[in-house]
C-alpha cells in the first residue's frame, strides 16, 4: 500500500513508489491535456497560489494545472500585501485557510516554509520553490521528461550542470532522479557547487568535458551574472568558455543525449542558442510535462479518493 | 638548435634525485643526455666545453616570485632586463607577479607578459595572474582564462585580500585550474600606516609600526580557508616565529600549505632601519632576532619550503624619499645565491636542502618539469663556485633598478654559468 501523499513539500520525503504513482498519474491524464479535455477532479475545489517570491511560468503552470482538473486559483501575491504590514508567513497562511481553500501551493524565498506551512495549515500544502532547498514538481517534470524520451531513468547517466549550490531544482532532481535508478555528476565551477558534493550521494568534477561523453541526459541550470555575484564567477565570457554548453562541447556527447533547462535560459552563457533550439532539447517538453506533474500532484493531494476511483475506472469522464 | 655541451668536473648536487657526486654532464639538444663520472663522457662529443672544477652543478634555480614591471612600469624594470639579472643570479626560471599596468588579471595581458618573455627573455618566465581584479579584492579576475593562456599561479601580492569570502571563493575557483594561491598574508587594515616591525625600535625611531600579529593573523586565515577548501595555498615571504608555528600544525593536519622565505628576510633584522635607510623598507618588514633565527630554522628543516627573492625594482623616485613615504621592497635577483649561500658556509642548511629550495621545491610548487636534471629532460642548469668573492657594485647590477641594500657589499658565491635549454645565457 502506497504511502499517502498529504503535502508535497520536498521531493526527499517521496519514495519511489509515490514517484511512480505521480508519473503515472501524468501519463494518464498525457491524452486529455492534448486534446484540450478538462479531468473534473478539482471540480469545486479551490487552489491558492501563495507566491512569496516573483513566479511567472511556475504560477501559470499551476494555474493552468489547476483549470484542467476544473478548479479554481487564486493567486496571492504576497509581496505586495500583507508581509509588508508585518504579518507572520503562518498568519498570513492561517488567514488564507479561513477563507475555505481546498490546497496552498507556496513560493518563498526562504527554505523550509512550506514545511513550516504544512505543519501549522490543515489543508495541503504543495511547494512550489523554497530558497535553495527544493522545487519538487519541477523534478518530477524533468523525471517525466526523461522518461517520455528515453523510456526509463533507470540506469541513466545525469549530468547537471552549472549553479548547483543555489539551485532547488538540482536538490530536487537528485532526490527523485537517484530514488529512480539514475547515476548523477554535478558539474560547474567549485564557487557554485556545495562543499561536498558527495555527500548528496552524487559525482562531480570542475570540468564539463570530464563528464559529457558518459552523459545520457544534460540539464543544464542558471547562472545569476549580476555583478553582485562576481566573487563567484570572474564573467559571462569565462563561465560560458569553461561551463557553458556549446556546439563545441555538444560535440562530446553521445548521439541520444538529451539536454534540459528548468528555464529561464541565459542564451550564449549556460547554453548556446543552437544547443538550446537544436534537436536533442526537450526544453518546450518539459513546460507541457509540467502542467500533468503538477495536475497528478494537486489531484493526489486534494482529491485522493476521486483520483484513485477515476484511475480505477481506466481514465474514463467521470 | 643548441651545440652540445659537456660541463666537466663540477660537483653535481641534484636533490631530485638524491644526487651529490662529482661528475660530468653532457647536453645535447637541449636536453640532459647523460650525467656520469669526471672523465667518463668524451670531450669529442660536445662542441663546447664548460671548466666546472671547483664548482657546483646544479639544476637551473627556480625564482616563484618576481616583480618583472611590464607592461607599465618599465621605469624600474622590464621584462628583458629583470630576466638578465635573473640569469646573471643564476636563474633559469622566474614567476612573475601580477601588480603591472594594467594588472595581469585577464588571459590578455597574461598573453602579453608570455609572448614578450618569449621575444627577449633568456630565461623562462611564468606569469602568476591576479586573485581579484585590479587587485582590488572585490571580483574574481578570469582565472580560468589565465591559466589557459599560461599563469601558473594567482595572487594579490602586495595587495592581500581582505574579503574572507572572496578568498574563500577564489580558493574554491582556483580548484577547478589546478593552480594554487599565493597570499602576501598580511592583514592590511591592521597594518595601518605602519612602515616597520612592531616594538621598542619602531618606538624609539619614531616610525609607525607594523605588528607581527598582522601577518599572523592572515597566515591563520590562508590555513583556515584552505582547511575549507583543500586549495594549495602558499605563504609568500613567511616572516614571522609565530606565522612559523600556524605553518607548523598545518603542514602537521596534511593540509596543502607551502611557504616560502626572502633572501633578506633570513638574513636582516630590523636593526638595520636604524639610519632610516629605506633599502631596508619591505613588506613584510624586516623582524626581530628571534623570528630570524625561527625562519632559518623552518628553512634547513623544511617547514619553510623554499626561498624566493620577492625581487622588487624601484626607481630612484620611488626609493630615495622619506622612510615612511618609500616603496616596499629590494632587488633581489643577483643577490639572491650568495645571500643564502652564506647559511649553507654559516652550518644552517646543509648544500643539498639549500638546492633544494631553489630548485625542485619551487619546480614542484607551481607543477614545472625543472629543478631537476633528470636526463631526457630539458636542460636547464646552474654552475656556481661557492667560493668566489666579488663586490656586487653598482656596475654589475644588471637590473635596472637599483635598490638593493647590498650594494656595495662583498659577497661569497659566484655563477659561473647559466644554462637554459642546453644554451649558455649567462658567463
């Protein structure tokens, strides 16, 4: 028997077979989405999107997942309200509840709210990025993502590549992606990966073209440039030289390899235009995958039983 | 192509290779061909012949720290005339530091510094890029990029980087090229104003001081920080008892910490301030006698690494002013072998443990294939009579500047010749 899928606050707490179901789940619900089929999974439901931190596609994304599943969003964008007057992340959550949401899904900048969130809310709580801790449908997108392409991730060789230090999509991607069988290399100057890589349970070198030729799938990440990170990176010039993925480097890898970017790209930095364009990206499919991971998420924690009954039923309307 | 050469009849000490014979060494090509008993190689086989008797034999010495001036200072030095008297001391490979105009801290003026070393140098010459750029200690300089274009090192020398992040992350960044940090370790905002060793004497002359617990506290750091990343560090021009002692249990923990020693600091005390003679100015200043005496210790037993000259050329403009408005520093290129040679005549170091710190120590430093004559291997020698006295007078100073408190002074140890490459530079 599958563990229950309460919250989803990070991607460590799910274990394979919670994974599985959710990818399941996404696969399932592939055909509606491409025909434009609303699931009513979420019919009357109401989700809250609790944004913290500014958020375009992943807000959209949740929003539009939303929808699909025939429920409603709000978004709340706390920036620009109550925080500013003061009020606690708990009591502007709690008030939030009050006014009878089915689920939060929350964006902040600091690590660990959504599980601050998840203990005091009685309702779900779905993390939609915390600081640099996890972001864990983003994972789940990637991990759908590679399966879609290369039919399993088991066994798989994963390269990620560039700020893995500040970056919750790498944290999360290496929890789903190692529960599912992969082998994992981060890669990017030693200024932008953690003190011990190892201790994350994965590889690492400094070099890039150490790792390539071995690569089954690259996923590239973001570089902030801004001049307030110079202490960690000299230039765009040198990062792109040494880190950045170009037809060059490309050259290296096998002919299946794959590359994904989590988005937004700085083009000619971390990825060159005709890498990030060419035929191995899967970048504009993990953007539709993400709307089916995060439909299977919402579905799973705020309609359990309505999901496992439409499952039953073979996917027909409910 | 160079003619073959045969260097006869020295005393060949190679710590290397554990080495200390009399014998012969024949070059050809460039390259040692073979090293064997006096006698043993036939003269037939070399065009040109080198009397070593009465002399040491010695892989060509290795100077980590240089300051070369160009581009942009070429007033107290250029490029051509700091690597004459780099081989007119007996040296066949030099790393110059970084603080020209511009500052080496971009593959550009690194390439520069290459490519015009490559033109007029007659020895080889490793440019040592900037940690942070134009010394500033506020952004990484492109490491990477220097590196690639043939900088063996980073450093701030002169400029020590104050931001314990910053140095932490160029520790870590360094990594990634495989070249270690150089820190001038002194802690400049305690540094102050100072222009002397710290004590009764910067008191009783009137002269602002520049305690020792100023490089102690930034050696602390360097090892600390390099605790933290296991980036090699080295300690430029360690001065200090205590700075010895953090070295000590570093080198004790494993971790990757180097230091070398200058000429002058193992061999001056700040007594010699006294007249306010600023060819005694440096930094770190000269110390107390006691911190001497721990420096040649750490040096004959190995805690200190090896020696380099720090060699500094100023102009007449830069040095001859007021004590506290001077420049830091002295040449030290000529001087630098029978200054320490002294210690060896003195029963301080032993002959092979000096060679050692000017040989394969500084080649293993900065991951050179020199200081060794390995045969096969490119031919890069240094012959020296130990005992020859001559004056060091302003007629022989091939630098071109001319600040060095030796001037004038006799001094024991002579070079003979320098080779670079199979080729005789210097006579």
């Amino acid at each position: 028997m599958m563990r229950k899928l309460q919250h989803l606050v990070a991607a460590a707490d799910l274990d394979a077979a919670q994974i599985g179901y959710l990818l399941g789940v996404a696969r399932t619900f592939s055909p509606y989405v491409q025909r434009g089929e609303t699931i009513p999974l979420l019919q009357g439901k109401t989700v809250v999107n609790l944004f913290f931190e500014n958020s375009t596609r992943t807000r959209t994304s949740f929003e539009v997942a939303t929808r699909r599943l025939g429920g409603a969003t709000t978004n709340f964008a706390a920036s620009t309200s109550s925080v500013q007057k003061g009020e606690t992340l708990v009591d502007t959550a709690r008030n939030i509840v009050a006014m009878g949401p089915h689920c939060i899904v929350v964006r902040h900048a600091s690590a660990g709210s959504p599980s601050i969130l998840a203990r005091a809310l009685t309702i779900p709580v779905v993390n939609a990025g915390d600081g640099f801790h996890e972001h864990p449908t983003q994972a789940l997108l990637d991990a759908y993502t590679i399966q879609e392409t290369l039919k399993s991730v088991e066994g798989k060789r994963i390269v990620i590549f560039g700020d893995i230090a500040h970056s919750r999509v790498a944290r999360s991607n290496i929890h789903i992606l190692k529960k599912l069988g992969a082998s994992i290399a981060v890669c990017g100057p030693p200024t932008l990966l953690p003190p011990k890589p190892d201790a994350l349970g994965v590889d690492h070198a400094y070099r890039l073209e150490e790792l390539l030729p071995d690569a089954d799938v690259v996923m590239a990440l973001r570089v902030q440039l801004e001049r307030q990170n110079r202490m960690q990176i000299p230039s765009a010039n040198e990062y792109a030289r040494f880190w950045g993925l170009d037809r060059e480097k490309a050259k290296l890898l096998k002919k299946d390899a794959i590359i994904l970017h989590p988005g937004p790209i700085n083009r000619g930095v971390e990825l060159d235009t005709e890498v990030a364009d060419g035929p191995r990206s899967v970048i504009l499919h993990q953007v539709f995958n993400g709307v089916l991971v995060r439909m299977a998420v919402l579905a799973a924690v705020c309609n359990p039983e309505g999901l496992a009954e439409w499952l039953d039923r073979g996917g027909h309307r409910v | 192509m160079s003619e073959a050469l045969l260097i006869q009849g020295g005393r060949i000490i190679d710590p290397s290779r554990d080495l200390d014979v009399p014998g012969d060494v024949l070059v050809e090509n460039g390259r040692i061909s073979a090293i064997d008993a006096p006698g043993k190689i036939p003269a037939s086989r070399a065009a040109r012949l080198l009397d070593a008797r009465g002399a040491w034999v010695l892989p060509g010495l290795l100077d980590i720290h240089v300051h070369l001036r160009e581009p942009g200072l070429e007033y107290k030095e250029t490029i051509e005339t700091g690597t004459r008297a780099a081989v007119a001391g007996g040296f066949t490979s030099v790393a110059c530091m970084a603080n020209t105009q511009p500052v080496n801290d971009t593959p550009y003026v690194t390439a520069f510094i290459r490519e015009k070393a490559k033109a007029v140098a007659p020895c080889r010459v490793f440019p040592v890029g900037a940690v942070t750029k134009g010394l500033k200690g506020e952004e990484l300089a492109e490491i990477g990029g220097m590196v690639a274009e043939g900088a063996k090192a980073i450093s701030d020398d002169g400029m020590p980087v104050m931001n314990s992040y910053l140095m932490r992350k160029a520790m870590d960044y360094a990594k990634a090229f495989g070249v270690p940090i150089i820190s001038h370790a002194e802690d400049a905002c305690l540094v102050g104003q100072g222009v002397m060793n710290e004590g009764p004497l910067s008191n009783e002359l009137g002269l602002r001081g520049n305690p020792a617990a100023a490089e102690e506290i930034l050696v602390a750091r360097e090892i600390a920080l390099c605790r933290l990343t296991r980036c090699p560090v080295h300690i430029a021009h360690i001065s200090t008892a205590l700075a010895l002692e953090h070295l000590r249990r570093a080198k004790e923990e494993g971790l990757p910490v180097t230091a070398e020693a200058s000429p002058h600091h193992l061999t001056l005390t700040e007594e010699c301030i006294r007249h306010y003679d600023t060819h005694y100015k440096m930094a770190p200043p000269l110390r107390g006698e006691r911190d001497v005496e721990a420096l040649r210790d750490a040096l004959a037993s190995g805690l200190v690494d090896l020696i380099a000259t720090d060699h500094a050329p100023h102009g007449e403009i830069d040095k001859r002013v007021e004590f506290d408005q001077a420049a830091n520093g002295i040449i030290g290129l000529q001087t630098a072998v029978p200054v320490t040679l002294e210690l060896v005549h003195q029963g301080v170091l032993s002959a092979r443990r000096w060679v050692e710190s000017l040989t394969s120590a500084p080649a293993r430093l900065l991951g050179l294939p020199y200081g060794t004559l390995q045969p096969g291997r490119e031919a890069d020698i240094t012959v020296l009579d130990p005992e020859q006295s001559w004056i060091f007078s302003e007629d022989r100073v091939v630098s071109k500047s001319r600040n060095s408190p030796y001037l004038g002074a006799r001094l024991r140890g002579r070079i003979k010749a320098t080779v670079v490459a199979g080729k005789i530079v210097y006579e």
